[in-house]
C-alpha cells in the first residue's frame, strides 16, 4: 500500500486545520416575543412556556424541546430554523431558536 505524504497546508496559505466532530441535534431551545406564537406552540408541542422578562419584553420560553417538532413548527410558519443569539432584542426575530443571550 502506498503511503500518503502529508499535506502542507502551509503552501497552500492555510494558517490552521481543525477537525470537528459533527453531532446530530435532538433538542433546542425555542423562544418567543409573541403572545400568538407562544399559544401556538403550547398547542403544537404540547408543553406550557416559561414566561419571563428582559427589559421591557415578556419572554416566552420552551427549553429542551426535540429540534424536528421545532423545526417543522418553524418552518410551517415561514420562520428561520435557525440559531439566533440576538433574539431578545427588539429588532431581532419575533420566534428563534435561542443561542445565548447579548450581554
């Protein structure tokens, strides 16, 4: 068997290789500003939101829901399934899956 010489990414200008694992998503954390949204949902996955506030904004949250029933939901409703982190802003999207929140 003939043995590979290794690449020199260098040569190529590549500074740095990394090698990531991929893992399948089963869960996510589903947010809301709409009071709308929020009542669909409950209908749709069956579990009642966490309600909370940050600044002026009610917050409806679903922790931990299977990322397939959120993903439909989403996409049946013409939404990103997407991760957003700026969702708590006011500009942000209505309904995001939650990635962080902004400092």
């Amino acid at each position: 068997m003939k043995q590979q010489t290794p690449v020199n990414y260098a040569l190529l200008g590549i500074e740095w290789v990394a090698v990531a694992d991929e893992a399948e998503v089963a869960y996510v954390d589903l947010m809301t500003r709409s009071r709308a949204h929020a009542s669909l949902l409950e209908d749709a996955l069956g579990v009642e939101a966490f309600r909370f506030t940050r600044g002026n904004m009610l917050l409806h949250a679903f922790p931990r829901v299977q990322a397939v029933a959120a993903r439909q939901w989403l996409e049946e409703h013409g939404l990103a399934f997407v991760v957003s982190p700026g969702g708590p802003r006011e500009d942000g999207p209505m309904t995001w899956v939650q990635g962080g929140f902004p400092p």
